[in-house]
C-alpha cells in the first residue's frame, strides 16, 4: 500500500500541475494594472522588472518539492489583496497571475503535510505544540534541531517550522527530522517572491535615510510615509514582524482548531537552543499555573543572564513579573484565550511605530488589553539564545555561543529535571518601556499587517 506521507506528496504534485495546467489552458494574456497607483498593504509587481522572477518560482518548487518543472521562468506577481487587479508570473509564455500563486502557496499551507506520523501518530495526540519561525540561518537552525531531538518527551510534541525562504538545504534539514510530528508552513508574502515590489524592496520606494523633503522632490512612490524619524520602510526588517504575527494566527487558526488541540503554543526561533528537560519545565509550569501564578498569561522558558554563574542555584526556581519585551520575548508559550485578548489589539500592533514584533506586543500589553500581562519565568533559562550573528550583527564566530550553552547544560545535567519548582522573585514594578525604534511608517505595512491577524479571511 502506498504510504501516507507518499501520498500527501502525490496528491499535491497532481493539484499543483493540474493547476498550472489550467492556468495554460485558460489564460491568453496579461492583465495588466491601469495606473501605478498603490492601494496600502497590497502587494504589487511592476510587469517591466523581471529581476529575481526566478526566487518566486523557487519558492513555490519548494512547497511541493516533488513537481519538477523549467525553473528558467520568467515571472511577475501583482497586486494580491483587495480590489482585483491582478498581474501575471510567466510559465513558458503561458501567464500566472498573482492571486493564483499566492493561492497555490496557502493551498499548499492548508494541505500541509505532517511528517512521521507513521511513527508517532495523528496530530490529535500531541501534547505540546512548538512553533519555530526560520529565515536562512541553517547553521543555529542545526543546532537547534539537534537540541530538540534530545528534549525528553519531543516524540510527544508537534513541531511546526514557519519559513519565510525558499532554500533546499533547509527544507531537507527539516524533513529529514525522525524524532517527532513536523509541518512545514510558508510566510506567503515574503520578499523573496515579492523581490523587488511591495512588500519587498521596490526600487520605486523611498531610500531609508532620504528625508523627507527630498523624497517629496524624487516623488518615490512612499515619500508621505516615513517612520517618526524621517526614515523608510526597509524591507528585510519589516518582514520579521510580518511574519511573526502571520504564523502565530495561522497556527492559532490553521493549525490548532484543525486538529482539535487546545494546548500552548512555545515560540521559538532559529538560533535558538533548548535544554534537554525543556518540555518537562514547561509542562510543570502548565500543570501548575495555578498555583504560581493563576493571572499570568504567559509562560516564558528563555530570560537573558548576563551570566552563567547562578544557573545551577536556580535550576528550579521561577520569577514572575510583568511581561516585558526584552526580558522575556525568548520561549514564550501561550495558549488561545491569551491570543485573542492579544489580537484584539491587532490595530495597536500594527499601527506601532516600531518593526520589532516584542517592543510593538508591549504596547499592547501596556495601553490596549484589559490587564498588563504577566509572565512566569524559568530563572535558570531552558531557552537560550546563540545568534550571535544576525540581522545587526555580522561580525562574529557561529560556533561560539553554541558551544557554552552546550557546556552548560553538560555541567548541570545531573540537576535537570527538577521534581518540583517554586516562585522565589515576585514583583509588580514595571520597567520603563524604550522610545519606539521605527522603521514602521508606512501604511502598506499597517494595511498587510491588518490583514495577516485574520490568514483564512485573506486567502484568494
């Protein structure tokens, strides 16, 4: 009998290849936009540049990596969202509009595929849900799938990598994964297919640090539109916060009503690195709530020390505290009722100045939802981060940070697994929040950030 995973894998290669097929049949020309006028938060590709047309098609080879097809293609996306009009990617001269791709990436999205559940399985089973948000850095992704492979209790969770990339080498890194439940979901308006148009870098758009005036004089397409500083939009930093707010409501939406869980959700990210009793630790502070801290939202097993030299003292010893973004934004868990008090403020979180997703969530948490939130912690983190080398940094050794945290759990490993845990650090003072970083004037961002807090509402 054929397998199940084989034929997950069939099934979409036919829907795929009979859509294309379709669109062969059926399309004659282009529909091209009428003006260039650029409603807010609609993705929108000029039909004359053809630049980096072959990452769209990449990208969507990559959800169905079976359907092999002439990846010398010529490409354009336009406009997605809203008011119907709509441009063309180019199969061997056969037009593709833009609507239908990012059709065939949230079908592909909906029909994911789980894997090993042959080994361990329906999803219904799970007991923990883990959610890693991936961009290109697969040497800390390794590690961390390393370190998760030696979570006790991980054939038990569901593990969802969200991505916003087209890369093979990471797509084999995830589905090679044995240990336990894995999906792939796929951020669908992402700068690699939207290369050179909005939601990416349009060549159009304003520079970053222009000024105002003299984007009214160039007449860039957003000049009206810079941050509280003067500067624009840049793209590969919007993204992150895009991204990040798309995959939790679709895992919220998608994933968790679909197979009828109602467990937390712990986010992680790719460079981080989790201890091997990370589960049990969450899974106590789960079951005992209650009992630390019955009114706090959030769960968090990542806190940011400046060093190691108390850990072992700390092992079973939590804090709780208001929630605040730069302390306690690392292997967060929540659960439903948490998010939707979150996404009722879904206009604060998207009208706030500021591309970083932690600082943006603590307005909200601050001025918008009923109560401030606040968090149990681990004291001795379960979560670490390693990105040394990230988005701000470059100069740096990838190995480094790695390599302590993994000598640190080496060198306590005999205190892990605490039996029992206790709050030993209350307090109700709440730090002073930072002035907004920017970096999130533009409208289009507010607009497609609107629309990302509902995913199934917005699929063409």
């Amino acid at each position: 009998m054929i397998s199940r995973r084989r034929f997950m894998r069939l099934f979409n290669a036919i829907i795929v290849l009979s859509f294309i097929g379709l669109i062969v049949v059926f399309i004659q020309k282009p529909y091209l936009p009428q003006n260039d006028v650029v409603d807010a938060g609609q993705p929108y590709i000029d039909e004359s540049r053809t630049e980096a047309h072959a990452d769209s098609w990449a990208f969507t080879k990559f959800l169905s990596p079976e359907v092999s097809l002439n990846e010398s293609i010529g490409s354009s996306l336009h406009t997605l969202l809203g008011n119907g009009s709509a441009s063309n990617f180019s199969l061997q001269g056969a037009p593709l509009s833009s609507e239908q791709i990012l059709s065939s990436v949230n079908f592909l999205n909906d029909n994911h595929e789980v894997l090993n559940i042959n080994l361990f399985g329906p999803v219904s089973n799970v007991r923990n849900v883990i959610v890693v948000q991936v961009h290109s850095r697969i040497e800390y992704l390794r590690y961390l799938i390393d370190t998760l492979s030696k979570v006790k209790g991980i054939e038990e969770a569901l593990l969802i990598f969200s991505h916003d990339l087209s890369s093979s080498a990471i797509n084999e890194l995830v589905r090679s994964i044995r240990f336990c439940r894995v999906i792939q979901i796929f951020y669908p308006y992402n700068i690699q297919i939207f290369a050179t148009v909005y939601p990416g870098q349009d060549p159009n758009d304003c520079p970053e640090k222009i000024g105002k005036v003299a984007a009214e004089k160039l007449g860039c397409k957003n000049w009206q539109h810079p941050d509280k500083y003067g500067n624009y939009r840049v793209a590969k930093l919007t993204q992150i916060k895009h991204h990040w707010w798309w995959k939790v409501n679709y895992v919220f939406d998608g994933i968790l009503k679909k197979y009828g869980l109602n467990s937390y959700v712990i986010l992680l990210e790719e460079d981080h690195y989790v201890s091997p009793d990370f589960l049990h630790v969450l899974n106590m502070l789960i079951e005992n709530r209650e009992k630390y801290c019955p009114t706090c939202e959030v769960l968090s097993l990542g806190f940011y020390l400046k060093n190691y030299k108390s850990y072992h003292a700390d092992i079973d010893k939590l804090g709780v505290h208001p929630w605040f973004s730069s302390k306690h934004n690392m292997g967060m868990a929540i659960n439903l009722d948490t998010w939707e008090s979150i996404r009722n403020c879904s206009k604060m979180f998207c009208s706030y100045d500021d591309y970083n997703w932690d600082w943006s969530l603590l307005q909200v948490s601050l001025k918008c939802m009923a109560k401030k939130m606040r968090v149990i912690f681990t004291k001795a983190p379960r979560v670490l981060h390693v990105g040394d080398c990230g988005v701000h940094t470059h100069r740096c050794a990838v190995h480094n940070a790695a390599e302590a945290a993994s000598q640190l759990f080496q060198q306590v490993r005999e205190s892990l697994f605490p039996t029992s845990m206790s709050v030993k650090e209350t307090s109700r003072r709440m730090l002073k929040p930072s002035k907004p970083n920017g970096g999130w004037g533009d409208v289009r961002d507010h607009e497609l950030c609107l629309k990302n807090s509902y995913p199934f509402a917005n699929n063409p």
